[in-house]
C-alpha cells in the first residue's frame, strides 16, 4: 500500500507542478475534501471533485511557474504527509502586497488520506 500511495502522491505533485488539472484528479475520490490552511487559519474548503477541479482551474492563473518539492514522506496506515519547499513565480498582484513576476518561497505540508487506493481528503498547511 506504501508503494502505491506514493506513486499516487508523486504523480499529483508532477501534476501539479505542470499545471495538468487532469493528471491531478486522476487518483482523487469523487467526494475529496480539500483544505487549505495558512498560519493556522482555514482559508479555503472544497467539497467534491467538481468543486476541487474548479477551484484548482482558477488557481492556475495567479502563477506563471509553479513548483512543490517533496522533502519528506511520514506514512501512517490510511494518511501520508509530505514536507514541501513550495517556489513559485507570480502571474498577478496578490492582496499581501507581492507583485505580479515576483518570487513567492514557503514551506508547508501536505497531509492526504486514503480510502480504496484513492485520495479522499487533501489538507494543505503553510
């Protein structure tokens, strides 16, 4: 099951990193929850692969490059988290003040459970 939940895992972030929306959902369950946390604070709650994919089509045009590197895998029977350094190059103006071409830089994490062999619940933290 390890094996599979990091092949799983890996090919999200490729995805990810390549702006491939449907190479992102390929392993995630029809009803996945997504969570995004930033300094302790639920900021955005997806509910359903249609909901996902939409909210992840309209995160694409905030960034012209786009990068997570894996740093660290914790396994624990049905979660997997990952430690990521995050690098992105920004496409827009942001409301925190960072402008459109600037460098954003972060480290976070990524906890994602499974069910079945498919993702059920993403919770992203930085």
């Amino acid at each position: 099951m390890k094996e599979h939940q990091k092949k799983v895992i890996e090919n999200y972030v490729s995805s990810y990193n390549n702006f491939d929306i449907e190479g992102m959902i390929a392993d995630l369950d029809e009803n996945v929850v997504f969570e995004n946390i930033t300094n302790g604070e639920l900021d955005l709650r997806t509910e359903g692969l249609i909901e996902f994919k939409k909210q992840a089509e309209s995160a694409k045009q905030y960034f012209r490059q786009r990068k997570q590197i894996i740093d660290n895998w914790e396994f624990d029977n049905s979660s997997v988290s990952i430690e990521i350094t995050y690098e992105a190059i920004l496409n827009v103006d942001l409301p925190n003040g960072l402008k459109n071409g600037e460098s954003l830089n972060l480290k976070g994490k990524s906890r994602f459970k499974f069910e079945e062999g498919r993702i059920v619940k993403i919770t992203d933290e930085s």
